[in-house]
C-alpha cells in the first residue's frame, strides 16, 4: 500500500485498481490512500493513466463503454463499486472540475444553483449561492452581475464558476483535471491560492502536467509511469510533495521530474 | 538530450566551483609560504587578487540563482544547485582566511620571526590536501571520501593547539614577543578554521548526494584551547 503519510486521515483509496478499454489496459494495480483535507496531485508523462486513475475515483469512467475496472476505491468504507452504490450519488460526493472551464450557457446564480436543485435542495439557495461563490473566491467580482450569463465571465473567473458548482452540493472531495491548463498564469495562480483555501473543508486530488505547479501547490503527489512495452499506467512514487521533489527514492522519479526524461 | 541549456550551465557552474576551489586551496598554501619567506611584496599581491575569488564566488552565486529562477531545478539537480552556492560561499571565506595570513605577514612587518615556522605550514598543507579532496568528492559525487575527510581535522585541530601552547609559552616568558605571538596565533587560527570550513564542504557533498543534512563537526566552531592559562576548560561559545 502506498501511503503518503502514516499520520493522517484517508478519505479514500484505492486497492489493486487496474482501469481497461476494451482489451487495453490502461491502468495496472494502483494502490494509494488520499490524505483528507490535503491536495494530491497526479502527476506524469502522457499516457500513464493519471488522467484514469482520477476519474476512477468518482466512477467517472462508467460513462466511456468500453471502460471497465477492477479492483476497489474505497469511500467511507465501502467500495463505490460495488453494486449497490449508486454513481450519481457518489457523484455528488466526490465532484469533478474538467480541464476546460465549462459553465452552463445559464447565468451565474444558476450554475452554482443547478446541481442543488436537482438534488433537492430546500435550504436557502440564495445564502447557497453566495456560500460557494465565496467559497471559490469569485463573490467579489460577480455578486453584482448574477444574472448574467456565465459564460460572460473570464476564462479564470468561468474555472472558478466551475468549482462553486462542485462545491455548491457539498462534497467531500473535488477531483480536479488539470484545472490550470487552459487558464493564463495569473489566473493559474489565482486558482492555486484558492485550493490552499478550498483544502480546509474538502480533499482535493488534481492531475496535472505541470510538475512546478504540482510542487507549489500540493501536499502530496503520486507519480505514475508507463510501462515502455505494454503501454500501461501504473503508480511510480507517492509522496510527500517537499520530499518527492528534493529528494525523490525511485530513480525513475528523479529523471522525470528533473526533465531527463518524459 | 533532455535540457541541453540546463545540462550545459549546471556544467560550467561545477566547473567553476571547482577551479574556484583551485585558486583558494593554492591562495592558502601561498599566504603560509610567503610569511614565512617574509615576502611583502608576495602578500600584497596576494591581497589585491582576492578581489578575483569574490568575482568568480558571485557569478556562481548568480548562475544558480538564474538557473533556479529560469529553470524550476527539482531533486538531485536542486541539491547540486544548493551545495554549489553553500561551497562557493565557504570557498570565498577561506579565500579571506589567505588574505589574512598575507596581511599578518604586513603587520609583522620587519621584525624577525620568533621561530622557524614548522606546525604552521603543516596545518596549512594538511588543509590543502583537505580541501583538495573534498572537491574531488563534490566532482565525483564520491561519499565514502566525502564522509572520512573531517576526521583529518583532528590532526589540524591538534597542530592549531601545539601551536598555541608553543606561543603562549613564548609569550609568558618573553612579553614582547605578544604582539607577533598574537599575529601568529592569529595565522594558525585562520587555517584552522579554513579546515572547518572543509568540513561544511563536505557535509554540503552528502546533502547533495543523498538528500540528507548531517552534522559532522560536533566540536564548537569557535576557540577549543583554554584562552588564559587559569582556564582549565576550553570556552564553548555556543556556535
């Protein structure tokens, strides 16, 4: 078992997992356990099945057909795949934040509020509304303007749009893939700062391809790595971030990260 | 090759860390041998080309600040990167250890030397050899040679307190010999210091080779002989 830390609390892991598509696999036996209240992030060359590996996480991967996986993720004790688990539900707990800031053509009250209303929510939607864009650091810049679209909104400030919606059904986890990518730097480092703020209520796990933003802004990281013959991914090093990235114990690791290679 | 740039420059940086490594370990040896050739003109030259170290001390500085900058170094590269900057600055500092002996050479001036000078050109070519070999242990990332250098500084501790009672034995019994006594104590106590500084050189090479920041000299940094003969116990300032 691949443990970052013997300290604290896993919020969730996962045990033998292997990922295939169709005949290929794409993910061999990781094990790892996540931290709670900390950032992991997943990093790697192209193709070693990060990106996978997260979705896995929240049966994200039920929606591809030919995907299938194996081995368990555990949540709260139990294995979300099992067959009385319901996705959706799982879902709810584990939110997702895509590579792309993709906000509903809606105006920016009913991105956050859409994934409560369908859940039912009977609260205060209004206080709901604000709690989460507060929470995502964008109240501020849109309080005055809720009603127009969110796709008025910058690429950054659309990014953050997105996490008030994945925060706005209460999760307990946010996976994040690659949430910087398509975000200039300034942006980038806004929604670095806000994830510092966002790990004191929630767990978050974020695939990234940008090892120095793995550095700045993670506690934990998991590197995977491919297998040069069969092509698939599998778990290299985890670690504490500070001491994967000054003095990592898996060579491979150390090539990787200091550009030898990758 | 993968970051040909990066690859390059951590090159020329070690390159000049050890040429930097060169010109102090020979700056030592020719401040020792000038006093006691009495050569003014020698120590004067030899304290106007201290200016050179400082020059090629802050262009590594300055390389690894860029390189740390420009090019987000991780692991085994940021160590390198790190010890680099750490044994340029202890080079530097027994850089000014050689000038010192030059200008105490000055001070002395005319007067002739109270003795033939023996122990102190020893402790200055055992630390040579010392800091020789911890450059080679930083160029070979050699850590069996990197760990058994500091247990030579016992020898250079022992020579410094020979030295010592040698001249304070001089000075009890001939009073006007204090003031080159003290210039000579002075000599013997910037070279070995310059031998604590190796042993820092050395530590710096194990951090960089296995990530891990070890403590090898456990005296204290500062004086280790009794400073009047009334004092039994050597003064521990704490450092």
């Amino acid at each position: 078992m691949s443990k970052a830390s013997d300290n604290g609390q896993f919020v969730i892991e996962t045990r033998g997992l292997d990922v295939y598509y169709g005949d290929f696999q794409a993910l061999n036996g990781v094990d790892i356990q996540f931290p709670q209240n900390s950032i992991t992030a997943l990093i790697g060359p192209s193709g070693c099945g990060k990106s996978t590996a997260l979705r896995a996480l929240n049966r994200m991967n039920d929606l591809i057909p030919i995907a299938r996986t194996e081995g368990e993720v555990i949540y709260q004790g139990h294995n979300i795949y099992a067959d009385d688990v319901d996705p959706v539900e799982v879902r709810r707990r584990i939110g997702m934040v895509f590579q792309k800031p993709n906000p509903f053509p809606k105006s920016i009250y009913e991105n956050v509020a859409w994934g409560a209303r369908i859940n039912g929510y009977k609260g205060n939607m209004d206080a709901l509304v604000e709690e989460s864009l507060r929470g995502a650091a964008l109240w501020g810049e849109v309080k005055d303007k809720l009603n127009e679209s969110g796709l008025s909104l910058s690429g950054g400030q659309q990014q953050r749009l997105c996490i008030a919606r994945a925060i706005a059904v209460k999760p307990d986890i946010v996976l994040m893939d690659e949430p910087c990518s398509a975000l200039d730097p300034i942006a980038t480092l806004r929604i670095e700062e806000l994830l510092q703020d966002l790990k004191e209520r929630y767990t978050i796990i974020m695939v990234t391809h940008n090892m120095q933003q793995a550095a700045r802004a993670s506690d934990f990281t998991a590197v995977f790595y491919v297998n040069e013959q069969t092509r698939t991914g599998y778990l290299l090093e985890y670690g504490a971030t500070k001491e994967l990235f000054t003095n990592p114990k898996n060579s491979t690791t150390e090539d990787y990260i200091t550009g030898r290679f990758g | 090759m993968a970051r040909q740039v990066f690859t390059q420059e951590m090159q020329r940086l070690q390159d000049e860390v050890l040429a930097l490594g060169s010109t102090v370990e020979y700056a030592l040896g020719d401040a020792v041998r000038i006093l006691k050739q009495r050569d003014f003109e020698e120590s004067r030259r030899l304290m106007a080309n201290d200016w050179q170290i400082n020059v090629r001390y802050h262009d590594i500085e300055q390389g690894c600040m860029e390189l740390i900058a420009t090019q987000q170094p991780t692991a085994g590269d940021l160590r390198v990167i790190a010890a680099m900057i750490r044994i340029a600055t202890e080079l530097e500092r027994i850089g000014d250890y050689a000038k010192g002996i030059a200008k105490i050479n000055l001070l002395i001036g005319d007067e002739k030397l109270l003795k033939p000078l023996v122990d102190i050109p020893q402790m200055a070519t055992k630390t040579q050899g010392m800091l020789h070999r911890s450059l080679l242990a930083f160029s070979r990332k050699d850590l069996a040679l990197a760990r058994t250098i500091p247990d030579q500084d016992d020898e250079i501790d022992d020579l410094y307190n020979q030295v010592y009672r040698e001249l304070f034995t001089y000075m009890l019994a001939h009073p006007e010999t204090i003031e080159q006594g003290n210039y000579l104590l002075w000599a013997a106590h910037n070279i070995e210091r310059a031998a604590d500084r190796v042993t820092n050189i050395c530590e710096r090479v194990i951090y960089m080779i296995t990530g891990q920041i070890v403590e090898l000299d456990q005296s204290s940094d500062e004086l280790r002989v009794p400073i009047s003969p009334s004092e039994v116990e050597p003064v521990d300032r704490g450092s």
